[in-house]
C-alpha cells in the first residue's frame, strides 16, 4: 500500500487508524489507542476523524 486509503479488512469503524498505520508502517493497536487517549482532552478530534473518513479514499 503506497498511499494513504482506508483497507477493507482491518475496520473498526471507518478503517481511517488503519489507513494512517499502515501508511507510515506503525502498529495499528497504537495508532487507535493513540486516538481513544486523545479523546479525553480537549479538541477536535472526532470532528478530524470524521472528515478523514470523508477524505481517505477507500482500498480497491
């Protein structure tokens, strides 16, 4: 997988933490739990999930 797309078997919800993990080739169990822990401060950051999910193309 060269760019950044959402795969089609490693979904959660959106498969935008596995996009982003497997482009920068990071554990995905990380990069979810990365987002879960960000949650509880404060920001945008469902707001940022929800609009990668618009933007990240889904894996052919």
């Amino acid at each position: 997988m060269s760019g950044l797309e959402r795969p089609r078997d490693q979904r959660v919800i959106a498969g935008v933490c596995s996009g982003i993990a497997n482009r920068f080739g990071w554990s995905v169990w990380l990069v979810r739990l990365a987002f879960v822990v960000s949650c509880v401060l404060p920001g945008p950051q469902i707001l940022l999930y929800v609009v990668l999910w618009i933007v990240i193309p889904n894996s052919p």
